[in-house]
C-alpha cells in the first residue's frame, strides 16, 4: 500500500489530471450516496435491488444513470414514466464532486492516502447531512460505522492527526471519541435539564397517530427514540377523542411514557397498544438539546480527526446553527421552537477544520507581542 500511494507514483501523472478525475470519481461516488441517502432511513438495503425509479419502479439502465449528464438531459424527469426527480439528486453528486475535488487540492501534494480519506469522511457527511435535513436522524451506519472506521483511518493514515505514528494517530483517535462523544452527551443531559419540555401547537382538531415506533404529526413522524431517552420522559396532552383498535374515548388527558400509557382513569401497557389515534389541539413532547445521533456522530468525527477538532466544530456549528435559525426565523421560515437538524452544521465545521481549521485557530489566538 506504502508503494501505491506514494507521492512519487501519483505525481508520475499531471496533478490537474488527477483533479479531473477525483471530480469524476466523486460524482459517481455521489450517485451511490443518494441512493443511500433515500434509502438508509426507510430501512431498505443499499445493494438491491438495482437503481430504479421510485415512482414506477422501472429499473435504470447503465447509460441512463451517468451522474449529472443523466439528470440534465432528461430535464429532472423520468425516461419511463416522466415523474420529477429531485433536484436533489444532482446536487448531491455535484456536491460530492466538488468536494472530492477540493480534497485532492488541498491534501493531495501533501498525501494521496490523506486525500481519500478526506473524500471518505466528506461522504459520510453528505449521507448524514442530507438525511437529517430531511428525517431529522442520523443512522447508526453513518455514525458508529464511521466510529470504527475512523479509528481503522487514524491506523493507516496518521496525518489525519497531523502525526507520523501510527500509535499516537490511534491514541488520538480513541481520544477524540471519548472528548467528542462524552462533550455532546453532557450538552444533552444538560439541556434536557433546562429545556425538556417542548410546546407545540397544532391546528384545530389535528389527528395525531401513534405507532408502535414513532408519533405521527401532520407533517413529520418523530421516533419514540428521539422523544423517550429515560423512563421519566412523557408525552402529555388533552385529547378530545382517543381511538384504540377495539374502543374510543372523549375528552379525557393523555399520558405516555415508554413504559405506561394512561387515558384518563386507565392506566395501559404500551407493548399492548401498538397503535392508537388521537385528536387534540396541543402537546407536550419531552426535548433534548441534541439527539444521540449527534453524540455518535461527534464520536465518529473525534475518530477521524481528533479530539481538537471535535472542540473546533461543537464551538463553530453552534455559531453556525444559530445564525441559520436565526435567520430562518426573521424570514419567517421557523418557529423559535422549532427543531433544527444540527447535524449538518457539525459537518460543516469539521469540513472546515480539515482544510484549514488549525491554521484558523493559530491566527486567531496567536499570542500578540506589544507594540
């Protein structure tokens, strides 16, 4: 491996050349991370069956599933059954491309092994990104995949650290996992602490479901994970109507923590209710500051990259996410209680540590000597 990715043989080939092709390369890499990206969080596999189309389910044929070519020339649309397809499938294949591109210019004089790794990581990113901007969830093959695999990165690949041993890399990395993922688990305990309850309020005679996995809201579903982190937690509200399988109820409170459902008076067993209908104006959700999927994933960051840039990019996404929900809030795009995925921004700051962060920090807290 030393001798196929040694400078010397890859600059035997025109640096720009290699540029061209890492962005070819990232953007068929991009085509499968869409594929991940619709498919991971409705549980489906990633390896079959092949590419079709979700409308129609026809399948696509090789030379009608060449990245961003495909997508412009059908003009967003179907070759089957003429159905709209995503923006979002050329974006992430340009994105992917770009970011392929920029990992090669900027770690690629210095190591070709470092800058597949950073084409690694960046994928990841994008998968994870784009999911939680759309589920609000980050799943575990992303971010305890992407823990084991940065710790295997750190190994064959030190200078993700900025060293040249293989044992300090390691130590580094399971360093930056223990920092990464313990710092935003204790932000989680405390804030739950501080801001567990969340208000919401919905329309006028709005059914909510229950399932045995998620509450469904009119517009999102939020898996119970993400609402029930211990037994304490608890969804309340005043239903007007209570639909069970087998009865119904009227004007009575609700109750639900992951081990007791009470409507009114009766107290149940969830495990026995899989399923229940519910119409009311307003709830009470437990809220976390951040959920356990940003834990793992800033474990998986802190086992790529380290234990600094895990501080780097909690303390730079925090800017970042508040300036956006800031933003979308004086558009009138969100609610203050709105939720926020904040996994995005994570990714953006620790992108941002790699091409570059370190060098971002020393400028900024380099000591000044007097004039």
């Amino acid at each position: 491996m030393s001798a196929t990715f040694d400078r010397e043989v890859w600059a035997s080939v025109p640096f720009h050349l290699w540029s061209v092709m890492m962005f070819a390369f990232g953007c068929a890499i991009g085509s499968f991370l869409n594929v991940c990206i619709y498919r991971m969080p409705i549980g489906l596999s990633i390896a079959s069956p092949p590419s079709h189309c979700p409308a129609c389910k026809h399948s696509i044929p090789w030379y009608l599933n060449i990245p961003l070519f495909t997508w412009i020339s059908l003009r967003g649309k179907c070759a089957n059954c003429k159905t709209s397809i995503s923006p979002r499938y050329f974006v992430v294949e340009l994105l992917t491309g770009l970011a392929f591109l920029a990992s090669w210019v900027v770690a690629g004089r210095v190591s070709p092994l470092l800058a597949l790794a950073y084409c690694l990581i960046i994928s990841g990113f994008v998968v994870a990104s784009f999911i939680d901007f759309e589920h609000f969830i980050i799943p575990d093959e992303i971010t305890i995949g992407g823990i084991v695999a940065g710790f295997l990165c750190s190994m064959a690949v030190p200078l993700l650290h900025k060293v040249d041993g293989r044992m300090l890399a390691m130590k580094d990395s399971v360093l930056g996992i223990v920092v990464g993922g313990g710092l935003v688990y204790l932000i989680l305990r405390v804030g739950k602490i501080l801001f567990g309850k969340h208000h919401i309020e919905l329309k006028p005679d709005t059914r909510v479901v229950f399932t045995d996995t998620a509450l469904v809201l009119p517009e999102r579903s939020i898996p119970y994970e993400d609402l029930f982190y211990r037994k304490s937690d608890v969804i309340t509200f005043e239903a007007k109507m209570v639909e069970l399988v087998d009865r119904c109820y009227k004007a009575v409170r609700i109750r639900l923590t992951p081990e007791k459902l009470e409507i009114g008076d009766e107290a149940l067993d969830p495990e026995q209710v899989p399923h229940f209908e519910a119409i009311t104006d307003r709830m009470i959700l437990p809220r976390e500051a951040m959920g356990l999927g940003d834990v793992k994933f800033m474990a998986a960051i802190g086992a790529f990259l380290g234990w600094k840039a895990t501080l780097f990019s909690l303390m730079l996404s925090s800017v970042i996410g508040a300036a956006v929900g800031l933003g979308l809030i004086l558009l009138r795009r969100q609610e203050w209680s709105s939720r926020l995925p904040y996994g995005p921004y994570i990714a953006l700051a620790a992108i941002i540590w790699m091409f570059g962060g370190d060098k971002l920090l020393g400028i900024l807290f380099e000591p000044r000597l007097p004039y």
